[in-house]
C-alpha cells in the first residue's frame, strides 16, 4: 500500500516535472522566435540610418533573450540537462539561449551604440579631410563585440548534434549557421575599424600607387593598367598627385624579381612591363611588383597599391552623382566627340571604347583616361554624394573583385590578406574548393570590350572517393562582321602581334583547388593539348583562344583528385560584363549508388 503510494506521488512528481519543463520549453522557443522576428527590424533600421530605432529595438531583442536564458537557466532545466542521453537535449537548448543572449548583450549592444555614436556622413572625404576619430574610438567596442558572438559560435560548434531530437538539432544546425555568418561580418568590421584610420593616414600621410585598370585588355586581375597616379591621404582628405601611364614606365632593365612558379605560367614580362604585373591573378605579386617599379622609375616612395576599373568608377559615380568635365585640356582632347558629363551609365563605354574612337593618339587616350580619373576622384574628394551610396558602391565593387588593395606594412597585409579584397590567389581568402578562371589578352589590343564569357562549373561522379569537376568557360566575340575596317586599328591591333583584326585571341587559365590535377583540356568537344602548372599547391591549366568577329567556342578543363567535400566556388576575371552575367550557377553531380 504504502509503496503503491510512493509509485503514485513519484507519477504526480514526474508529471508535474514534465509539465514544468514543457512551460519552460514553451518560453524559450516563443522568445527565441521573437528574437528571430527582430533581426530583420533591426536591419532595417541601420539600413535606414535609423540610431535611436535600432537602439530600441535592439532593447527589445535583448529581453527576449534574457528570457530566453533565465527559462534555461531554471534548477530543473539544469537537472534535467544532466540526464543521460536525454539530457544532451536539454544541455543544447540552454547552451543557445544563453548564446543569443551573449550575442544580444555582447554583441548587438555595442555595435548598436556605436553605431548611434556616427554620423556617417561625416565619414566621406572632403576638402578638408575626414575626421577619423569616432571609427578609432568606435574599434575596442567592435573588436569586443566580434570576440563575443565568436565565442558563442565556438561554443554551439562543440554540441554533438548526432544524439540530439530533430526537434533540438535543426535549430542549433541554423543557430549555428547564422552565428558562423555573424562572426564573418564582425571579423570584417572589428579588423576595417582597426586598420583604416591609419590606412586613411590618421597617424601620418599615406601615399598609394592607384592603378585603373582597363577592362579592353583583360589582364588576370581585371585589365592593363591603363592610368597610374599616387593617391595621397591625410587625415581622409585625397589628393590625386603625380601620375603616368603603363606605357610610360617603359621597360624594366634588369627585370624585377619573379618566383620561378609565376614566370613559368606567365613569363618573365611580369618584372619586366608594368602593364604586365597582373598577367597573374595574385594582386600581392601584382602589386608589390607595381609598387617597385614605380618607386625604381620614379624615386617616390608609395605605402601600397589599389586598383579599380571603370565599373567601380561607375560605382562611384552612382554615388556622388555626375562630374561635369571641366579641365580644359580633357575637353580640347575630346573635340567635342566625347561627353562632357560622366555619370554611372556612360563612364565605363566612354572609357574602354568611345575613348579610342574618337582620340587617335594612344598617348592622348592614356592621359584622356587618367584625366578623367581625377576628375572623378576629385568629386569624391570634394565630398560630393551620400555615404550610404558611397559605401554600397564600393562594397560592390570589393564583391566582385574590381577594387583590390595590397599595402607594404606586412602588419596590415597579414589582415587584408584574410579577405578577397586581397586578390590573393592562395592562403585565408581562399575557400577550401575554390576555382579560379582567368583571362589574359594576346591580341595586343583593346578588343575585350566586345567578348561575352560565362563561367560554369560542372560536378561529375567518379566512383571514388576523391571529386571530380569540369570548368566549362564559353567566350564569344560580338564585334561587327567588318570590325577590321569598320574599328580603329589601335582597338583592334590591326594585325600587328600576329592576330588578324577583328580577331580577339585570349589565353584562358583556370585554376583548380590545392592538391588536385588538372586532367584534361577540349576546345568546343574535341581534346587538345594544354599547359598544365602548379601555383601555390593549386593546380592551373591555361589555353589560348582565338575568336573571330561573330565567333564562340567554349573551353573545358577537367580537375580531378578533388580532396576537399565541400561547395565548389569560382572566381573570375572581372569584365566589362556584369560579374551575376559570367559566373552561372554550378551543375551538381547526379550520381546512382554505388555498387
């Protein structure tokens, strides 16, 4: 009797326990979910420049996550959590609450204020500089909260989600995902807020070799370097200073130093012209040789490089609205042919190809081109535009590769390195199963203007255990049928390098992820010969094209021994195309069971 009693209030207890959990269950998932709504709210307010509503609704999100986290918190949730096997539920249910809310307190607090704390358009260059000192003052708040969301993404990464419910494991699955993009961002932002004050010369004046490179003649990392001029900055006041051409730095005697790798692949021209130092898609090589040549003919000392093409000046443009051409000497070089306003949708044709029909002269076309330059980065200077428009066009233009910075401080380059504003080609940048696919010029022209590319990656099955992919790159060349008469003979080359005009001859490289191979080559389905390297443990297979007007032919490389089991990615050569427009989605493998 008196057990059968005991039986009865243990059932009642047990009951009663199950039901007090269920409470707390209930509460955690309704203030989680009301996190999750919040999220976007707050997005919206810091896109709209809105401090005092982010900062309200980031209060909101707060107590929902300290709710969150007391529920968890509760004795019987942590008795329960010490249950065998049941118990690693309850562990990881508590372990992500108390991560949102380290990442509400921790994270989105401080960055919320500090962000209350800019005025973002005081941020822009002007004439009279930039005050700098808010982002200095703002960085310890970043960096803090950088290192907190990390540590919670660290923490829900050591939870075996294998013996949890599909009810426990989907959302940690997603809570972790969403942390892993989170820290990303504040990586970026902690290590942008440590390093640009002094890069925007906050501590003394920095001068950068600026390179705008011309997407008419591709060159591995965008284009020739068309115009060269030193970027000063001091306090975030630019001034565009002296300035020269790549055919004006003439040839390099003796040559600069090459790594025997990159000189196989792309030749000794790499030390020897500074329109050839981006023949290799590896910006550091690019730019460090760049800025020795430049300082072996010049005697001038510059901090570092960056590079852009005419799409990101269009990005520019879009922000600070249209610059009116107004140096004399620019307009008595157009003869009226050209526009006496640029703008967003007319910089990038006026640049790679209006410029070379209408201004005979290469030597004119080179100063046309970098007159413009200052031009624009003399509205920019100016403060002309809005930071908003400012900062997404040159997020864009980062994304798809056209803006890329090296700097000589091995300090500040170990941090850029860690980003694809690098353009680096192996180390932290680079995603385990990354492709590459890349274009140099052998027209000795300005006819890339008119070629249409699309890149594809295309997942095959091998019966084993390593990947196997096949980059398929289709090229077309949509020039006029009577392009060799009907453009001018320094666009088309006019036959002087052995390519008949009119024709666009390409050579195409691709490379594959570290330690695989690269097997095959077929040009338009049939096999050909092809040169097979290695750069950087990764490797490279390089075709040359030749495409007369009218013509496609599409090119592809297989690699195989594919050690890494994650989602192929693929960078290319930015052109005059839109990057979305290149690079199509991959065709994954459908392979049957194996047997």
């Amino acid at each position: 009797m008196i057990a059968a009693s005991w039986l009865a209030l243990a059932a009642v207890l047990a009951i009663a326990v199950g039901a007090w959990l269920s409470t707390r269950a209930t509460i955690i998932k309704d203030e989680l979910e009301a996190t999750a709504q919040l999220i976007p709210v707050l997005k919206e307010n810091i896109a709209g420049d809105k401090p005092q509503e982010a900062s309200a609704t980031a209060d909101q999100l707060r107590s929902h996550t300290a709710a969150a986290r007391e529920a968890a918190g509760d004795p019987l949730w942590t008795l329960a959590s010490a249950v065998p096997v049941l118990g690693a539920n309850f562990s990881a249910i508590a372990e992500v609450a108390r991560s949102a809310d380290d990442v509400a307190a921790l994270g989105v607090a401080p960055l919320v204020r500090v962000f209350d704390s800019l005025n973002w358009d005081s941020l822009l260059p002007s004439s009279t500089g930039t005050d700098l000192d808010p982002i200095q003052k703002a960085s310890p708040s970043v960096s803090a909260a950088a290192h907190a969301v990390r540590a919670s993404a660290e923490r829900l990464d050591r939870i075996d989600a294998n013996s949890l419910w599909p009810q426990v494991s989907e959302p940690l699955t997603r809570a972790r995902e969403q942390l892993q993009t989170v820290t990303g961002a504040l990586d970026v932002a902690a290590n942008g807020a440590r390093l640009a004050p002094g890069m925007l010369g906050a501590d003394s004046p920095r001068n950068y070799l600026l390179m705008i490179q011309n997407n008419a003649e591709t060159r591995a990392s965008g284009g020739i370097p068309g115009a060269l001029a030193v970027l000063a900055i001091d306090h975030g006041k630019l001034t565009l200073a002296a300035q020269n051409s790549a055919n004006g730095m003439g040839f390099f005697s003796p040559a600069l130093p090459v790594d025997a790798e990159q000189q196989q692949i792309y030749s000794a021209r790499l030390g020897e012209y500074m329109h050839d130092v981006n023949l290799t898609p590896d910006f550091p090589t690019a730019a460090s040789t760049a800025q020795a040549m430049w300082e072996r003919k010049t005697g001038q000392h510059v901090d570092g490089v960056i590079s852009l093409d005419p799409v990101a000046l269009g990005y520019v443009l879009d922000a600070t609205g249209p610059v009116k051409i107004t140096n004399p000497e620019l307009l008595a070089l157009a003869k009226g042919a050209l526009p006496t306003e640029l703008n967003g949708h007319n910089v990038v044709a006026t640049l790679l190809s209006d410029v070379y029909a209408k201004i005979a002269q290469p030597q004119y076309q080179d100063a046309y081109f970098a007159g413009v330059a200052k031009e624009i980065f003399g509205a920019l200077s100016s403060g002309k535009g809005e930071a908003k428009g400012l900062i997404e066009g040159l997020t864009r233009g980062t994304t798809e590769g056209r803006i890329l910075v090296w700097s000589g401080s091995s300090a500040e380059q170990a941090v850029i390195a860690k980003y694809p504003l690098s353009g680096s080609i192996a180390g932290p940048s680079v995603s385990p199963a990354q492709f590459g696919v890349y274009f140099n010029d052998g027209t000795g022209a300005k006819m890339d203007y008119y070629v249409k590319r699309t890149v594809q990656l295309m997942e095959e099955c091998t019966g084993d255990e390593y990947g196997q992919v096949k980059v398929r790159i289709t090229s077309t060349n949509t020039a006029p049928a009577d392009a060799a008469t009907s453009i001018p003979a320094y666009v088309t080359g006019g036959g002087s390098f052995g390519v008949p005009a009119g024709t666009v001859q390409t050579n195409v490289i691709a490379y594959g992820p570290v330690q695989a191979t690269v097997q095959t080559a077929s040009l338009d389905g049939k096999k050909i010969s092809f040169a097979a390297n290695r750069h950087a443990n990764r490797p490279v297979g390089s075709v040359t094209v030749a495409l007369a007007p009218g013509q496609s032919s599409t090119v592809e490389l297989t690699f195989g021994k594919i050690v890494q089991h994650t989602e192929p990615n693929v960078v290319v050569t930015p052109t005059v195309q839109a990057v979305k427009d290149v690079v199509l989605a991959s065709e994954p493998a459908e392979c049957g069971p194996s047997k």
